[in-house]
C-alpha cells in the first residue's frame, strides 16, 4: 500500500461518499499515476489529478413520461460533464436499472483518459438514467427518450457535449433523442454519435467497440508474435460490443464458444459461426430475447445465473458490465490457460482481478485502451459531420486499426517494466492523462 494513494482516496472517499464504482475507477488510476506526478511536479502543485477527480459540472434531473396504459412513470436522469480540457465533453448515454451516480461517475472519469488515448480532441462525460428498456414498448422507449432529450438538450450541443449510446442505447434510441433534439433546436447537427447512416452516422460505428476490442488484442498477441489464428475464445454479453467482438475474432480463425446476458451464458463448443451469429443479432437486437433461446436452437448447454469465465479459453473479452469478472473468476480463466484479456467493457474486472492477471503476466488490456475504438469512430463521425462528407467503410476501419495501433504503442511506451513485460494499466492511466494535464495547466485554474 502506497500511503501518497491512500492519503489522496480518503479525500476522495470523503468528498463522494458511498459512491463505491467511482472510488474502484479513481483508485486504479491513482495507483498508476500518483508516483509519476511525484516525479512531475508540475502536476502536483496545480492539483491536476484532485481536479481530474473532480466533475465540472453533473446535471440531474426528473424524466416523466406517460406509459401505454396512460399511467406517469417517472426517471432519474444524469449528465456528468467531467472534462473539457482537450475537446467537448464526449462519452455514452446508458439506460440500466442500476444506473446511479456512482456509475455514471467511473465511467465519466475513464472515459476522460480514454478520449484522451485516442488522439482526437474530445473531452470526458457520460450521462443516462435508471430507465429499462427491457420489456418496453417501442411507443414507450420513444415516449421516454423525447421527454429525456426534452430537458437534456438544455445542456449538450455540437461545441459544447456530444454524447452517443451505451447499456440500453442502441440505434433506436439515438434515433428517438437526435429526433427530439432536432425538432427542439431546429437544427440538423452531428449533437449525438451512433445515428443511422441515412442522418449522418458513421460506417464502422456499430462495430467499433467490439472490433477495437480485437484489435487491441492483436495487437497485445503480436508482442507474442501470436495471431487469433486457432484460438478459444470466451466473450461474456450478447450486446453491440460482444456481437462485434464476436464477428471480428471469428473472421480472424478464432473459435467463440460463449456469449451471455444478464440471465446467464451459453456454450457452444463448436464456435458461434456467422450464420449463428446473424440468428443472435436478430434475436438481441430486434425480437429482443434472451440467449437461453440459443441454446434451445442449437442445441448447446445453457447456465442459468452464471458467467462464462468457467470455460476454458486462451483469451477472454468480458464485453457485458462493469465487476464480471471477480478474483475467482480471474483465477479460474488463469488455471484454464487464458492469457489475453481485452476489455470491451468498461471496468469488468474487479481491483483483485486485475491484481491477478498483472501478477500471472497475462496480457491485460484495460478497458479506457482496449474498448475505445467506439468513441474514437464517434469522434471520426464527428468530423464527418463537421464536414459534411461520409467516409467509406474501408477508409474508417484503416483509421480505426491505426488508433487502435496507437494506444498500443502509447500503452508500451509508458508502461514497459524493465523486464520488457508491459503494464497495459499503467501506460493506459499514464498515457491518457498527460495530454489532458499538460492542456489543464496550459488553460490555468479552471
Ligand atoms: P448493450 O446494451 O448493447 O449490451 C449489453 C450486454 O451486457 C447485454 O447482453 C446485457 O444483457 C449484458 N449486461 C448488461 N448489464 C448486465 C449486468 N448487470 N449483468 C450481466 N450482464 C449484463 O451494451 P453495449 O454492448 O453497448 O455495452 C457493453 C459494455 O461495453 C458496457 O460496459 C459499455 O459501457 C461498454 N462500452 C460500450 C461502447 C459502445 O460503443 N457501445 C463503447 C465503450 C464501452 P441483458 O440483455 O440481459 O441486459
């Protein structure tokens, strides 16, 4: 234990009391980066990481909307404007039941270095609501998402925070708020990522995530000199993330033999093949079912309740929810010979289980560097917008892999232990943060 770590947490455990998500998000980065502050002292004096740590602005509000019994539902609804130092504030909109301040506030906080590791000049946010879209009528989720984009946008804009789908939001309801938000401000302006490609939505960027996902991870295996190639591979969710992760790892020779949801995973040991893999996204994105219906159709073992990091893989891209993989989980994929992890998720790992990982050498790669291929396509679909062009699906995906190739770079060149081994965390943490301190301390005390 650091005491320099733990005398900054309690300040931060102080200051955000009970918010246990954010304070897990914080540490993992103090860990990294407070003994190079030290040896930074520029850092230290403006308190860059204290105001790293702090929101510049969170916005709350009430979201009533009318359900299609005609009854009054009534949501939370969030926006956290972490940072804008390098950019507009930039980050996802999730729709869970679980979604808390909490929440949003670890994922606005990675999301901040994340932007940053991309090269492209956006700022940290992340905003959503305790809304679940499961079981909703399609009159409902848009009843929902216009009264939720009625009040939210008061608050974003092109030049000011521009924010795209996660947990919950899908094309449909970037669809529902970029219609609201139009009909609002009269305007027709690239105010949201991830729309339809009819209205200005990028090639690539429903794939990007999980496609990033694997790239990140090839990249992390060509230290190796290893490829894909006749790999195992377990990937936990059946959202946009896994569904892609999926795709991309199959069309490189690997076998995926798992996909799950909050329900429970399956397994199927001859690989989930592209024609398995259309039936998926038919059923998760537009019958909205459950897997356990997979494996009534193929014929493969379903595990009611659990996670897929019981079967044997050599890598793992957890591509689900935040703390899915434990320590034990950890240990497990470990003992089965997994040695390359990619997170399409934002931290799916809990602090022990990246202890594990870091201390058995498994290529570890953290979700702010693995799983910001996304957000990097929404900053290529901004610029597309800005421009008012559409780039072709080739040219997106050759930037997307170079972006990728990037902070894999950045990730080595401030992570290498003497060793040659690479810390993923630390050159993630590292790496993504001296861009936005050295614009902080440019920009002064604000
Ligand atoms: P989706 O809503 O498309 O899919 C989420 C998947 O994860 C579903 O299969 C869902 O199962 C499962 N899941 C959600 N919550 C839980 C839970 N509490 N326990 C178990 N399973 C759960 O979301 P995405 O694929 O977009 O997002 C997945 C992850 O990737 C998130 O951590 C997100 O923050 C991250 N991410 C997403 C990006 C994007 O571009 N979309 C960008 C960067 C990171 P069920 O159907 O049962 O809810």
């Amino acid at each position: 234990m650091d005491p320099r770590v733990e005398k900054f947490m309690a300040g931060i455990t102080a200051k955000n009391p009970g918010e246990v998500e954010f304070h897990q998000a914080v540490r993992e980065v103090a860990e990294s980066l407070i003994p190079f502050i030290e040896e930074n002292p520029r850092y230290k004096h403006a308190k860059i990481l204290e105001r790293i740590a702090e929101p510049e602005r969170i916005v709350l509000f009430r979201v009533p909307w009318i359900d299609d019994k005609g009854e009054i539902q009534i949501n939370k609804g969030y926006r956290i404007e972490m940072n804008s130092a390098i950019g507009p504030y930039k980050g996802g909109i999730r729709f869970h039941p679980t979604v808390n301040l909490s929440i949003l506030k670890f994922l606005a906080f990675e999301q901040v270095f994340k932007n940053s590791l991309t090269t492209l000049p956006m700022g940290g946010g992340k905003g959503g609501s305790d809304f679940d879209p499961k079981g909703k009528t399609d009159n409902e989720v848009m009843k929902f998402c216009q009264s939720f984009m009625t009040e939210l946008s008061r608050h974003i804009g092109p030049e000011t925070d521009i924010p795209a789908g996660d947990i919950g939001v899908g094309g449909r309801e970037i669809g529902y708020m970029f219609g609201q938000y139009k009909r609002l401000r009269n305007e027709f302006t690239g105010v949201l990522t991830g729309k339809g490609r009819e209205w200005g939505g990028s090639l690539i960027r429903p794939e990007a995530t999980g496609y990033g996902c694997v790239y990140f991870a090839q990249a992390m295996l060509q230290t190796r000199d290893d490829t894909f190639d006749g790999k195992t591979v377990a990937i936990s969710g059946s959202g946009n993330v896994a569904q892609f992760a999926t795709e991309k790892a199959t069309s490189l020779g690997a076998k995926v033999v798992t996909l799950s949801d909050s329900n429970g995973f399956i397994y199927d040991p001859a690989g989930i093949d592209p024609e398995k893999l259309e039936w998926v996204m038919e059923l998760k994105n537009i019958k909205r079912g459950r897997m356990s219906e997979y494996a009534e159709k193929f014929g493969v073992e379903y595990y009611q309740g659990q996670r897929p990091w019981s079967a044997k893989c050599d890598i793992a891209l957890p591509c689900a929810t935040e703390n899915e993989i434990t320590k034990e989980d950890a240990e497990t994929l470990i003992k089965n010979g997994c040695f390359v992890v990619s997170e399409g998720a934002n931290m799916p790992s809990t602090t022990d289980a990246v202890e594990a990982f870091l201390h058995h050498g498994i290529l570890y790669g953290p979700g702010k560097a693995a799983n910001a291929g996304g957000v990097a396509v929404s900053g290529l679909e901004m610029t597309q917008n800005a421009m008012r062009i559409s780039w072709q699906r080739e040219e997106v995906d050759a930037k997307l892999q170079q972006i990728m190739k990037n902070i894999h770079e950045t990730c080595v060149r401030f992570g290498q232990n003497e060793d040659g081994s690479v810390n993923y965390v630390r050159g993630a943490n590292i790496g993504g943060f001296v861009k936005v301190a050295e614009a902080m301390l440019a920009q002064g005390a604000v």
